[in-house]
C-alpha cells in the first residue's frame, strides 16, 4: 500500500461468501454502493487521499 492508498478491512462473518461496501458523507443515511461482491474482507483504493472520504458500511451475504 502507497502513500495515498486507503485500505478498509473488517472480521469476516460465519457463513458469509461476499461483501457489499457502501459509503456515506453522513454516519446514518444516504449510503450508496461503491464495490458490490467483494469476495474478500478487505478493499483497496488507490489514491484514497483524493477517494471518498465519510462514513462505511459493509454487508454481509453467501451465494445461495
């Protein structure tokens, strides 16, 4: 990871195959999907000091 890179992690979830991550500019509504899928528990963005800055929010879900 560069300098200016922003790497979100979080636990993984029993059960759980992908993750949605969402991103807000407000800590309690107005979120909006950014990487849908993510088969890992981590996301990278490249050049995060100029990337969204705000508010998270990661969702759990399997494949079936």
């Amino acid at each position: 990871m560069l300098g200016d890179d922003l790497q979100i992690g979080w636990d993984s979830v029993p059960g759980a195959e992908r993750y949605n991550l969402f991103h807000s500019p407000d800590p309690l509504s107005g979120f909006t999907l950014l990487q849908a899928n993510i088969g890992s528990t981590s996301w990278l963005h490249l050049g995060g000091a100029s990337g969204p800055r705000g508010f998270y929010r990661v969702t759990a879900h399997d494949d079936r």
